[in-house]
C-alpha cells in the first residue's frame, strides 16, 4: 500500500512538472509573438543599425513588433534574404515616416526628429529630404547609409560623382558644403 502511494505522488509530481513546463513554453512563445526575440534585434542591429533603444523600435506597437518579427522570421523567404531585408526595410521605412510624421506635427521643422550628433544634423536633414525613401534602410537596388558607412569607402568626391552621374536619382545637385553635411551623416552612422 505504501509503495502505491509512493508512486501516486511521484506521478502527480510528474504530471505537475510536465504541466508547468508546458505553461511556461506557452508563455515563452506568447512574448516573443509579443515583441521582438534577441536574433530579431541583432539581425536590425547588424543589417540595418539599429539598436534595441533606436527610435523607430522604440515607438513600435505590440503588434507592429509582432509583425516585424513575422517579417524577419519568414519561413517562406528563409532561402531569399534579399526578399526578406527588402521587406523589412519596406517596413522600417514605414515606422521612420510615421515617426517624421508625428514629429512634425508636434515641432514643425526639422521634418523628422533630429539626431543625437549635432554635427551630422545638416546632413540628416539633407538625407530626410532626398535620399532615405532608398538609402535609409536600402533597398535591392540601393545600399543602405549604415552598409555605406560601414563599408568606410565613402569620400566627399567619390559621394558627389555618384549623386552626378552613377546614381538613378541622378542628377542630384547639391553645393559642396551640402555633400560634406550628407558624408558627415552618413558616416555618423557606422
């Protein structure tokens, strides 16, 4: 009789272990569905600079940040990253916007919220105003500021030649101190 009640309890015990994992592998799931995992915020970190305390994630909803994650975690593009980073570029574009866009209701000019770098500030302003639509996060076609300033092959001739002639927005024109405001920028953000 002993040894029936002695394996009763170590069932219960079992039961209740396999219970409680069960709930906290359903409460796991439930908040990363809920926000951001941490390979979601080093996968923005390194393709698109941006960390955890940037701006446009700071300001994402629930359910904005559920759909980020959806994005990056796609099963259906796992073998097309450039598909993948094109969307979630798409999407990040969308969130700056709208950050811009409540920014400027509220304060008027600068268009969108100004930097932490004053010295970048005249070079972001540039860059809000005619190169972010595809530089900002980048695009298939076009790289992104952070990739440019990473790559750290950026000059102010080699940045004024592509704006005149290697770019398809070209030409863009910009005077000489307005290329050295936009290089400062760009390269603010390595």
């Amino acid at each position: 009789m002993r040894r029936k009640k002695f394996l009763w309890a170590e069932r219960r015990g079992t039961v209740a272990t396999l219970i409680l994992a069960a709930i906290m592998t359903i409460l796991a799931a439930a908040a990363l569905a809920a926000g951001l995992a941490p390979p979601d915020q080093r996968y923005l970190l390194d393709k698109f600079g941006l960390a955890s305390d940037s701006e446009v994630l700071k300001d994402l909803t629930a359910d904005e940040q559920t759909k980020l994650h959806n994005l990056i975690n796609d099963p259906l593009l796992k073998e097309y990253p450039f598909t993948r980073d094109d969307n979630v570029a798409d999407f990040l574009f969308a969130a700056h916007m709208r950050e811009c866009s409540v920014w400027a209701s509220t304060h008027g000019e600068p268009a969108c919220p100004p930097t932490a770098d004053a010295q970048a500030e005249p070079g972001k302003e540039i860059a809000d105003r005619q190169c972010n639509a595809c530089h900002l996060f980048g695009t298939m076609d076009a790289p992104s500021f952070v990739a440019l300033a990473r790559a750290g092959k950026l000059s102010e001739q080699g940045l004024a030649d592509a704006l005149a002639h290697g770019h398809r927005m070209s030409p863009i024109r910009l005077e000489a101190r307005q290329i050295a405001a936009l290089l400062t920028y760009i390269r603010s953000l390595k």
